[in-house]
C-alpha cells in the first residue's frame, strides 16, 4: 500500500498541473502584433492591453482593444484568429454613458467554475458635463463565456458590486470578485429560470 502513495501522489498533481495549464494568457509576440496593426488598420490600436490567450475549450486567439473613433463608443474590444474577427464585446453601461479616457487592461479567468474563461475588463471615464464633470473614475465590465468565443455581459448587482466605489486597478476587481458569492457570476436567463422553480 505503500509504495501506492506516491504513484496516487504524483497523478493528482499531475492533474492539477495538467488542469492548470490548460488556460494561459500572455503579451502577444511581435508578428502576432504587426499582424493586428494590418488587422485594424485606421483604428488605434492598445497594443499594450493586447492578450494572447490559449484555451482548452476555445482554442488561441487575441484579445484586441482598438479605438475607433468613427463610431460611438470608440471603445471596441475584440477577439481575432488568423486576422479575422471571431466576436466583439458589447459595450458596457459606463462605455454608453460616460466618455472613455483610457482603457486599463483586462483578464480572462473561470469565474464561476463552469469550464468557460470569463473576461473582465476595466475603463477609465472621465465625463465632460453633469454631476461628475471633470471627474476621473474607473469601472469593470464583466463578461460571462458561453463558449465558442461567445460572450455575455453581465449587468444589475454584480457591476453595481464592482463598481459603487471605483475600483481603482484590476488587482481590486479580481478582491472584490472573490468576495462576490458565485451564484451571482450566472447568466441574467439563467436567474430568470431559476426563480421559476
């Protein structure tokens, strides 16, 4: 029994390490770069927000913020596989409401252990009239994966969990998240459903 130990020992972490490595995210390479900067040629593009992302579900591909400022908001984010756009993010609540001064970054992480990468993503605004005019703010966005490099918003209590007191970096997001109860990180339909039960 004994000499079982370390066999059971070193295939759950072999398992562990194998589950772990089944998401990664990096800066993407220089020739995947110059590759999005013919992709999205006319637009700004936040080369330095950039991900590359590998999935076990999804497969590569890029994580992509431009500034495009032929349309409203100028904010775009995108996902790109072989210079072709696989899907863009919806604009949050914030990008619609509030001027965009500098997009801070994102991350992709399972947040609700359904086996889909998450993204979260953090805007800075700054307002030019009302009651917040002139003032700098932050807010994240999150979007629940559906998989196949499809996305959904996720708005009500969650954002308003994010965001009453700015965050100030994703480091604070990724706190605040944790400290959320993961029946929240759900979809909107799937909360619906579950009250008709």
């Amino acid at each position: 029994m004994k000499a079982f130990v370390p066999v059971l020992l070193g295939l759950c972490l072999l398992g562990g390490a194998a589950q772990a490595g089944a998401f990664k995210q990096r800066k993407p390479s220089g020739r995947e770069l110059a590759a999005l900067k013919e992709t999205f040629s006319g637009k700004e593009l936040l080369a330095k927000k950039a991900l590359s992302v590998s999935t076990k579900n999804s497969g590569s591909f890029l994580f992509v913020p431009v500034m495009d400022y032929t349309v409203n908001p100028a904010l775009q984010l995108h996902l790109v596989q072989d210079k072709k756009i696989l899907f863009t993010f919806p604009p949050s609540s914030a990008d619609k409401q509030w001027p965009i001064l500098r997009f801070e970054g994102a991350f992709f992480k399972d947040l609700n252990d359904d086996g889909y990468e998450d993204l979260v993503t953090l805007t800075r605004y700054m307002p030019v009239s009302g009651p917040k005019a002139n003032q700098v703010f932050t807010q994240a966005a999150v979007y629940l994966g559906r998989g196949s490099n499809s996305f959904e918003l996720l708005t009500g209590e969650v954002s308003t969990a994010l965001n009453e007191t700015p965050p100030p970096s994703l480091a604070e997001v990724q706190k605040r998240l944790k400290r959320l109860d993961k029946r929240k990180l759900i979809f909107p339909s799937q909360v619906s459903s579950n009250a008709k039960k």
